[in-house]
C-alpha cells in the first residue's frame, strides 16, 4: 500500500490516472486517494503562481522557510539566523526556539509582513531561516557512493524548471531509497527555498549535485557501470522495466521531455502506460510512479 506522503506529491490532475494505472482497489488506498483528492480540492485556489524568472533562481537558496524545514535545516546544522513572527505562540514556537539554542543559531521576532517579504509570499508559517548556500556535492562523491551497492538508482533531471516539480522529486526520491539526484547547471532550476518547502526536507537527506556538461556525465555514468534510461511517451511499459544493476534514470522537462542530444545517449526509453485522455504527465508524479516501480521491485 502507497502511504498518504506519496499521495501528497501527487497533483490534482494525476491523481484519477494512477488510479486507473495502479488499480487501487484496497480500501485503505482509497481512502487515502479520498483524503488527499479532497485536500486538493479545498487548496485548489490557494497555491501561488510563480512567474518564470523565479523558476529558475539560480542562487536563491539561502532562505527556507515552513515549521518542517526550519527544522530539518536546523537539525542539520545549516542555519544561521531564525525569524519568527512576532504574534504567534504554541509548541513550534517553542521547539524551533530550543532547537535554534541549541544549535547556537540567532534569533529576531518580527513582523508577519517582514517573514513574507524575507520569504518571497511564500507559505513561512510564522519561521524563515536563513542559512548558508545549498552545498552541492561532487560527481565523485555519488559514484563513491553507488559503487559497492548491488542495485542503485540516479535520478538526472534535464530542463525541468519548476521548483514544485523538484521538490516534489526529491522527496519521493527519499522515501524509496534512490542514491542520488544530478542536475545540469543550465535549463534547470537549482535547489532554491521552494525547493526545500517542497521537499519537506529530504533536500538534506539525499545527495544532489549539479553538473557542467550532461552528456559527459552520462559518459561517465555508463564508465561505472550504469545503465541510462529516459522516460518517452513511445518505450517499454514500466511494469516490464527491467530495474536490476546500476540505473540512472532521467526526467525531461513538461511538454518538451529529454532534449534530442540527450536521447541519443539513453540505452531505453520507459513509458507510463496511460488510460485517459490525457497525453503526458506531471514530472514530479511521472518521476514519482517511476520511483515507486523501481523501489517495488527490491521490497
């Protein structure tokens, strides 16, 4: 059964197509199905629109904000500075105020009109920390990583900008054990303070690293033994994926999916077999189905 968290990465529109593709018939699931669609539904007309230039910030990554991951950042030691709003009162006021002394972070109370201006509109829930930059990790780093493991999975974002997306991806990316994310530096967008909102804080339990040159770092992924799959309306069923030994899977981006010199590098294409009348996916819930695939095979 898929827990209520991978629901939750599931858009409003997606949710009516992994029904019909997963077959959800056990009662539980459907609940949760039930539960998650009706939350969308109430939130439909409460989530913020980001215009493209904030898509693609490339450095704006020293702010996070939301209880959840102010909390994890502080945990792991990355913030510098706490602000809370200045009116609110309660038990995350008290635990974020204890974690923050403990980790020997400052503090400031301000204003609700202050934390929303640090937090670009962004749902702050009355907490914005401000941390240092993401610190990305090397290639090498993730091929250390994967090299005595029988089984691992890469995801290789290419040109996906929505910061919604990524998160999204990251944190089904936790919750099913992939090894680690690759991101180009250019065409896509980075880890940025929506990206960690969106995350839930798997951003700092999942190594990320962003690369120069794509294609050569798919040179260098087959070099180590991995197999390079891409996702393509017109590729084998994932349910006939075969998912053993060292694979890097990769996003394309909405609409336009993997770029042409890319494909020519990919060993096979997986397609999500769709029963709707739909044409393509979300990538965070494409991804996300894919992931679970994978992840089913190896429970």
């Amino acid at each position: 059964m898929y827990g209520e968290d991978f629901y939750r990465t599931v858009g409003l529109y997606e949710m009516t197509n992994l029904l019909l593709i997963f077959g959800l018939t056990n009662s539980d699931e459907r609940l949760c199905y039930n539960t998650i669609m009706k939350k969308n539904l109430d939130n439909r007309h409460d989530k913020k629109t980001y215009e493209n230039k904030n898509q693609v910030a490339e450095d704006a990554n020293d702010t996070v904000y939301g209880v959840h991951a102010v909390a994890d950042a502080l945990r792991e030691n990355v913030g510098n500075k706490l602000y809370i709003q200045d009116d609110i009162r309660g038990k995350n006021v008290d635990k974020l105020k204890q974690l923050a002394s403990e980790k020997k972070v400052g503090m400031s109370f301000v204003s609700k009109e202050k934390l929303k201006e640090m937090s670009d509109g962004g749902v702050h829930q009355g907490f914005v920390l401000k941390t240092s930059a993401y610190a990305y990790r090397e290639l090498s780093d993730i091929l250390e990583i994967t090299e005595d493991l029988d089984n691992p999975l890469l995801i290789i974002i290419d040109g996906l900008t929505d910061p919604h997306n990524l998160g999204s991806i990251l944190r089904t990316a936790d919750a099913t054990g992939v090894s680690g994310i690759i991101i180009p530096k250019h065409r896509s967008v980075g880890v940025t303070p929506v990206v960690v909102k969106t995350s839930t804080g798997a951003v700092n339990h999942i190594p990320i690293t962003r690369v120069t040159n794509l294609s050569q770092t798919l040179d260098k992924l087959k070099a180590a033994g991995f197999w390079i799959f891409g996702t393509d309306m017109n590729g084998t069923p994932c349910y006939n994926w075969q998912t053993q030994g060292k694979l890097a899977l990769i996003i394309g981006a909405e609409g336009t999916g993997i770029t042409q010199n890319i494909k020519k590098q990919v060993d096979e294409m997986v397609t999500i077999p769709m029963k709707g009348h739909v044409q393509s996916l979300n990538a965070g819930v494409a991804a996300g189905i894919l992931m679970y695939e994978w992840a089913r095979n190896f429970k």
